[in-house]
C-alpha cells in the first residue's frame, strides 16, 4: 500500500506522509516510497517540491520505526541505511524541498525536515530529538545537520534532553523559515513554493548545491573519524542499546546502567 500521496500542480511537487496509524513513522518502505517520490517529481518538471503531513496532523512523523531498529551489533543509523540514503536525496535534489510542519516531529524525523531546504510552520509544531531515550548514538552527519542548524549549543541541548522544542523557540533559533497560524499554514507555505518555482531552475540547482557543499566543508581527519565510529559501535552493542529498545516495545521507562 501506498505510504505517502504525489501530486504536481504549477509546477510544485507535493508528498504528503499518509500513515496515520503508525503516525507517519520513518518505516523502511516509508522512506522508500519517499526516495522514489523525489526523483518522480522532479523527471515530472517540478521545480520546488513540499513534504508534508495531512492536514490536522498532531503528528507531522514520529521519527524512525522503532520496530525496524536492528539488534545490537548492527550500525542502526549506517551509510546505506533508507533513512540517510533519503537524507542525502534531499540534499542533492536539484530543486529546493520545502518541509511543512504541522504537529511534533520527533527523532529522525527531526534530521528529516532539518536538511530541508526550508521550512514552514504552525504553533503546533514541535521538535524533539530522542535517539537518547533509545540507547541511540547518531551519526556524524545527523549531528553536523544540527549544528549547521542551531549550533553546537541548542545541538547538544537537544541530544542531551530530547525535549521538544516549541514552535515559537524554533522560529528564533532558525528551525522555521516562517511561523504562521495553522489556518494560513498551507497557503503560505504554496504561496511561498511559488515564489521558487517562478526563478530560475538552474541558477536554484547551482546555488543549492553550492550551499550543501560549503555547509559540509568541514575537514575529518580518517583517525578522527575511526575513532567516532569505535565510540558509536560501543554504543549500539551496548546494554543501554537493548533496554532502551525494548522498553519503547514494552511502552515503560527505560533503565539505563551506562553500560
């Protein structure tokens, strides 16, 4: 079954995450249907594209599907996995992706919408990064979406919390291009869609793929990032990694030992 909805009108790309019941969580066919939804839209001549929940969503996506975490041993958030290999789509889609966010956003859903090229939102929309509430070390390349983002303060705030962060906070701090009433969420969100699909499609290309590359200038030395990747393999090994797992199934409080 169809996950998510396309649709193409003035030359704006529509995907709406359409899975109430598991409340638009980042399942592997979800991301996907997502990928091929992309490059669908853009051979169909969209020149700007909207990602989007139905409308009265409370949730915009719950984040990355639980019941698709892999047992420990296994990378959760490796290179191929769908939920980057759909990050990175967005990021090199050769036309703007404007994420419009209505309800929470959660965990990976959260380094969804952030690597959006921009975003619009309601005052129900909220953003709290879990992946500590499930034993989770993220990657590298989550965590420097977050801090070309909201810099490394609110980063570490929100890893180190998963507290959501309100609407009106993520209008200050730069989560939201626009904060609008929910009533005005969607014409405003197309009305601004528009404004992009009315310039030029290769200048936008070119400047956006300037953009991903000078916010990913950031140098690594190999040792580096061996050494990041032993600490994230501690980590989804570990005995926090299987209780913080399990109790979200068991739906109770996890208890972390640190070990």
């Amino acid at each position: 079954m169809p996950l998510i909805q396309v649709a193409l009108a003035n030359r704006i790309g529509t995907i709406t995450l359409d899975q109430p019941e598991k409340r638009n969580a980042l399942s592997n066919a979800l991301l996907e249907q997502l990928e091929a939804a992309l490059d669908q839209l853009v051979e169909m001549g969209a020149r700007v594209v909207v990602v989007r929940a139905p409308p009265g969503s409370k949730v915009w996506s719950a984040g990355f599907d639980v019941d698709e975490l892999p047992v420990p041993g296994r990378d959760p958030l490796s290179y191929y996995d769908p939920l980057g290999v759909a990050i990175r789509k967005i990021q090199t889609l050769p036309v703007p992706v404007v994420a419009m966010i209505e309800g929470s956003v959660w965990g990976g859903a959260c380094d969804l919408t952030f690597i959006c090229d921009l975003a619009v939102g309601c005052e129900s929309a909220t953003f709290a990064m879990t992946p500590a509430k499930l034993g989770v070390a993220y990657n590298i390349s989550g965590i420097l979406h977050f801090i070309n983002l909201v810099g490394p303060r609110l980063a570490r705030e929100m890893f180190f919390t998963a507290a959501p962060i309100d609407a009106r906070r993520a209008l200050e701090v730069g989560i939201l291009n626009h904060l609008v009433p929910v009533a005005e969420l969607e014409a405003h969100t197309y009305e601004l869609a528009g404004r992009i699909a009315a310039n030029s499609p290769l200048a936008i290309s070119v400047i956006k793929e300037q953009l991903r590359i000078l916010g990913n200038s950031y140098p690594l030395q190999p040792e580096t990032f061996e050494r990041v990747q032993g600490l994230r393999r501690a980590a989804y090994d570990s005995e926090d990694y299987k209780e913080g797992r399990a109790a979200f199934l068991e739906k109770r409080k996890p208890q972390f030992k640190g070990k």
